[in-house]
C-alpha cells in the first residue's frame, strides 16, 4: 500500500509538471493528511529522480497519423494530372490541406491530416465522390500541425474595423 501511494504521488507530481513541484507535492501531502483517514505521502528520492527525469526528456515534436492520397500517378502525364487533381481538389472541397509531392518516378496528392484512422475513413467517404480512387495512408506529421491557434484578445480587436 505503501508504494502503491508513493508511485500514486510521482504520477501526480509528473502530470502536474509546473515549476512549483515541490509546493504541489506539499499541498498534497497536507490536503492527504486532513480529516479523520489522514494518508502520509513522502517522496522518495528515486521518484523525484523520475519525474525530473521524465521533464528533461525532449519533448515529441512529429506523431503518426493519417492522411488520404486522391492521386499516385508515375505515368508521363503525372504532373499534369497531378496539378489537375490539386485545382480539382480546391474547388470541391475548401479549407482542407493539401499537398503535391514528388519522388521519383512518383506525383502523389495528398490531402487532410487526421490522427486517426475512423477520422481519415469519414473524410475518404466525402471525397470518393469525386476521387473513387482515394485511399488512406500512413504518415508522420508536425504535432504543430494539429494546434489551433486562438486568436489573442489584441488580435481580435485589431481585426474589427474602428466604428465610426
């Protein structure tokens, strides 16, 4: 029970990850101590060894996910039909990435980043109207890629037009 506790603190210690870890672990130990089934949590120096060691690791910066390919052509019309199956893409479906690659002998339009495959099949549907062709595929992808930015207070106001 013991280390059961003891492995309990450094999972929430190490989930937690602010600056103020050792104030955290405090206000646990304190908050666990109250009341009439009052736990005592220490932490041992190898779970402490842990958790720094689990927050200097180098933080992930790519994921594998999914993507669907609309073309996969090596023909010598490739490039053609490459730019042909990019525009074609645009004016069906707006708003959604797309990307022309080349690798020789090989033009590939791909298009959408989804994390999953369910996700990736949904969009397949969608676009299986006008590509029969598509399938999906495998691909490594930029984590950035995946983070929405909300816009700042600052960015939204500069944004509105002055009312006059």
């Amino acid at each position: 029970m013991k280390r059961f506790v003891i492995i309990l603190a450094a999972a929430v210690c190490a989930l937690w990850g602010y600056e103020g870890r050792a104030q955290e672990i405090a206000a646990l130990q304190r908050s666990m101590a109250a009341g009439s089934d009052a736990v005592r949590v220490t932490e041992t120096a190898d779970a402490a060894a842990a958790v720094r060691a689990v927050e200097q690791r180098a933080k992930r910066t790519k994921v594998s996910g999914y993507t669907i390919v609309i073309l996969f052509d090596n023909s010598q019309q490739a490039r053609e039909n490459a730019v042909e199956a990019k525009e074609t893409f645009e004016e069906n479906f707006e708003g959604i990435d797309i990307e022309v690659t080349y690798e020789n002998p090989w033009f590939t339009v791909s298009v959408g980043r989804y994390l999953t495959m369910e996700e990736a099949i949904i969009e397949l549907g969608r676009f299986r109207s006008v590509f029969p062709k598509a399938f999906p595929r495998n691909a490594e992808m930029d984590i950035a890629d995946f983070v929405i930015d909300e816009p700042t207070a600052e960015a939204q106001a500069a944004e509105v037009p002055a009312q006059k």
